[in-house]
C-alpha cells in the first residue's frame, strides 16, 4: 500500500481548507478540473470551523476523515521515506546504466587503470622519466606498461598510441 502511495506522491497536493474567497470543496473541485489525475487531502487544525460542518460527508472521491495530527505526520513521513527510497532505487538504476555504458565504450581494449594512468601521461606529453615520477615506478616499469599499451591497441609508436587514446576517447 504504500508503494503505490509512494508512486502518487508527485500527485498529490495539501490544502488548507481555509481558502479566501473559495470553500474547500470548490478549491479541491477547481484543481481536479485542471488536473484530474492530482489527489487533494484537505487539512485543518481549527476543529471549531464552520467550515467543517459545511463539508459533505461524502462527494465523488472526497472522504472527510478526523486524524489526529500525530498519525497525520507519520503518515506522511512514511510515504515521503517510501517515495524516497523508490527514488534512490530508481537513480541507482540509472546510474549504473551510465556506468556499465561507459565501462563498456571507453575500454574496449582491457587496459589496467596503471594503463589507463601512463596513457594519460603520454597524451599529456609526459616522458617516460615524468611518467615514472608521477607514478611512483621505476623508467623500466613505464617502459614495460608502455608495451603493454601498445599491444592491447595494436600500435607501433608513442604517437599512433596517443592518437588512438584521443580517437577512441580512452583517456
């Protein structure tokens, strides 16, 4: 039950039932005439309002209903953490989708992240002395990487290899 509530939060509107100008029910009539699919919950605190006495007890859809305020706001509170929630799922649903879209477009090739950061350094224009400063491994380990990366594009050269990266955007 509150799922579904969750799922008709984004329709759901609150009034005041003390509207100047207008009773509750011609308010309530007017916003369902502009937007039908909208559920209105009118509320009050003044349990002394005429206002009150004047409403039907039962119109197409309108149900007049004492809550006390302590169950109102749990009430609310539980469809708001319930919609919440069904928005986290559905954002982490999305999310994912990007992530698995771009882990799959961006690396065809199988590089390592160790890769990944040497071939950002040699599109930067680093040398292979930089690379090895910048990550903390000996030239001979860079020029190991650096054969790695060239095999798993198929190049033969730093500069094929750096206009395959900016080409394909793998870096």
């Amino acid at each position: 039950m509150l799922q579904q509530l969750a799922k008709d939060i984004c329709n759901l509107v609150f009034m005041d039932i003390e509207i100047p100008g207008l009773t509750a029910i011609e308010a309530a009539s007017i916003v369902k005439a502009a937007y039908p699919d909208i559920n209105v919950i009118l509320l009050t605190l003044n349990e002394k309002d005429k206002s009150l006495i004047e409403m039907p007890v039962r119109e197409e859809g309108l149900a007049v209903d004492h809550i006390p305020p302590v169950s109102l706001t749990e009430f609310i509170s539980q469809v708001y953490e319930t919609a919440l929630q069904s928005n986290m799922v559905a954002v982490n649903k999305v999310l994912a989708f990007f992530r698995k879209e771009r882990g799959n477009t961006h690396d065809p090739y199988g590089l390592s992240p160790r890769e990944k950061e040497i071939l950002r350094c040699l599109v930067n224009g680093d040398t292979y002395k930089q690379i090895a400063e910048h990550c903390h491994i000996s030239v001979g380990t860079v020029r190991s990487h650096i054969m790695n990366i060239y095999r798993k594009l198929d190049v033969n050269s730093r500069s094929n290899a750096i206009v395959k990266a900016m080409k394909e955007r793998l870096v």
